[in-house]
C-alpha cells in the first residue's frame, strides 16, 4: 500500500546501502544538503574528537523519564504521546518576554518537560485529552488553561489547530484512537512517520532546497522514538527497524554540535544566531543547520560504530539533547526560527 501521496508531498525512498535496507528518506536529503552547504559546514576532525567524548561520557540509551510522563493505561499513553508529539515545538520566548513555565514541586519547570507535566496534569485530573471528540472541539480558553503557568508560549492557536486536526483525523480514520494509527504502521517506524506526514500537515515537516525537497518529519519521528521508550520497545512501541530513523532535527543540537566544534557557521550566519536574529522557516541557512545536524548525528554514529560501539541515532540524539539541557553546552545561543515543527 502506497502510504503517501506523492502528487501532494513527493516522497521517495531512497536507498543507501546501509545493510541493502531502504531508508527513511530523511538521512538521504540530509547528506545531499550537507554536500552542497555554503552557510554551514561539518568539521570531521572535531567530529572525531567529539565522538571520543561521546565514548567516555556514555552511560547507556537512557530510560524514559517516567517522572515527567503520564503513565497510565497503555492506549491512554499512546494518545497522551500523539498529543505531546503534536505540540512539542518552540519553546523559546520572543524577544523581552518571560519564558512559559509551570509550577513543579518547590520550582518552575519550562520547555518540554513542562509540557509533558502540564499534559500529564490534565489528564490525571480527569480532562479527555486521549478523547478524539475532544480534541476535535477543543476551545482555545480551555487549551490555555491547559497550558497554565506564567510567561508567554508562541505559537499557541497554531498548537490548538494542530491538535484539532488531530482529532478530526482520529475520528475520521481510526476511529477515534491513536492505537488504531499506530497499528496501521504495521511495526515499522519509517512507515509511522510517514503516515503522520501524510496525514496531518502539522508533521510534514519539509522544506525545499536548491530545487529539491528536503525531508526532516521531526516531529513524525520523535513520536516513534517516545513510544519506543515508553514501553521500553515493546507492546506499542515495538518497531522492527528503529535503526532507520535519524536524529531529530531541531534547535537544540545543532547548539551542542557547534559547541562541540563539529558544526561550522559561516560568519554571516554565526552573527545572525549569536546576536539571536531570527531565521527564517524554509531559509537555505535554516534548512542546512537542520540538514547539517542530521548527516552529522549518522556520522558519529559510524565512528562510535567503529570503534565498537553500535549506537543507534535517536539514542545518539537522546544523549545529545541531554548535553543541551547544561549550561556547559549553552556557551553560544541556538537558532531562533519560530515554526510548528520543531
């Protein structure tokens, strides 16, 4: 069964080689950026070092943070998953504004983690977020108090269409449940990924490069990624070829990577960032951080590959995302680029 439209999104597998598997069309494109990249570029010895770093400061895959996530009935954590998935971008507050952050235990708690409390709250204390019909009528005043906490969240009517949409898809297709979705993936995350990219236009996360289309379903693939961590790979997030997925391109690890010396900017394109002017969406330099960090990921993924160590690339991603959250890694700003996708 075709899975995409390709008069509408243009898809194409491409195949690399990588054990006579084809894969998710992401890494392909990536490479094909990274190749023709004026505004950023790969430094391979840094990259070398870094992945030596990388070998002494690896402690394991990492486990899911249950202590941030809902975990309640299985199906229920499939839709509480989609629904975080949905709505997991853009963190970072406009310039002179407070950041969005929640009361937690004696702090403040912001970025992902605040939402992944703020939607566990909901739905342990009794709102439907798991409901289709819900969601498909959510009120923009319900979906703020929802959110809660201080400070300003962007993009909040494009989070609420998101998962609206949602919604009106689950009811329309499977059912009214997001198990249903995933099962029609039939245990491949490629093909869960792409189903989302096919489905919603919140997670066809593609931009266009020189002429050609470049595929990054951050999002998409994240969802895969979360279900296999919060069943620790198997019962819903049991996929054969989690192995074909590729880091998850957003804001964050392209800051780690240029701390670390293996991304490069130009010098127009680190004054933009370090002086924290936005990027815009689509743009050949936002397109080539992001495509940049993923053919960077694959390619540590190899040397730590090489030196005996067969780490997959979302869980390269895990750990980089990790190193993120320090302020050893926080020496420079990331880019700033405000769109639903990452």
């Amino acid at each position: 069964m075709q899975l995409v439209n390709s008069a509408t999104c243009d898809i194409q597998t491409y195949a690399l080689g990588r054990k006579g598997l084809k894969v998710l069309e992401v890494l392909a494109t990536a490479k094909e950026v990274s190749e023709q990249s004026t505004h950023v570029h790969i430094d391979r010895g840094a990259l070398t070092a870094f992945s030596e770093i990388l070998l002494g400061r690896w402690v394991g895959p990492g486990t899911w943070e249950s202590e941030y996530h809902f975990g309640g009935e299985s199906e229920s954590v499939v839709s509480y998953l989609l629904v975080l998935d949905t709505i997991n971008f853009c963190f970072w507050p406009k310039k002179d504004k407070p950041r969005w952050e929640i009361p937690y235990k004696s702090g403040w708690l912001s970025g992902y983690y605040a939402l992944a409390v703020a939607l566990k709250t909901a739905l342990e204390s009794g709102i439907p977020l798991a409901d289709a019909e819900y969601l498909a009528s959510l009120k923009l005043d319900d979906f703020r108090r929802i959110m809660g906490g201080r400070g300003e969240l962007q993009l909040v009517p494009e989070r609420l269409e998101n998962l609206r949409a949602l919604g009106e898809l689950l009811l329309r297709e499977y059912e009214g449940r997001a198990s249903h979705l995933v099962q029609a993936a039939g245990g491949s995350a490629v093909s869960l990924a792409r189903i989302l990219a096919e489905k919603l236009r919140s997670f066809r996360d593609i931009a266009d490069y020189q002429g050609k289309k470049v595929y990054f379903y951050k999002r998409a693939q994240l969802f895969a990624a979360d279900l296999h961590g919060a069943f620790g790979g198997k019962e819903w997030g049991s996929f054969r070829d989690m192995g074909e997925l590729t880091a998850f391109a957003d804001y964050k690890l392209p800051q780690v990577l240029r701390h670390a010396g293996v991304l490069t900017y130009e010098a127009d394109l680190s004054s933009k960032v370090d002086q924290v002017i936005h990027l815009d969406p689509g743009s050949p330099e936002e397109v080539e951080i992001r495509s940049n960090t993923i053919w960077a990921v694959d390619l540590i993924r190899e040397e730590l590959k090489q030196r005996g160590k067969d780490f997959r690339a979302f869980e390269i991603d895990w750990l980089l995302w990790t190193f993120g959250q320090s302020d050893e890694f926080r020496a420079k700003p990331y880019h700033r680029t405000a769109t639903i996708f990452y």
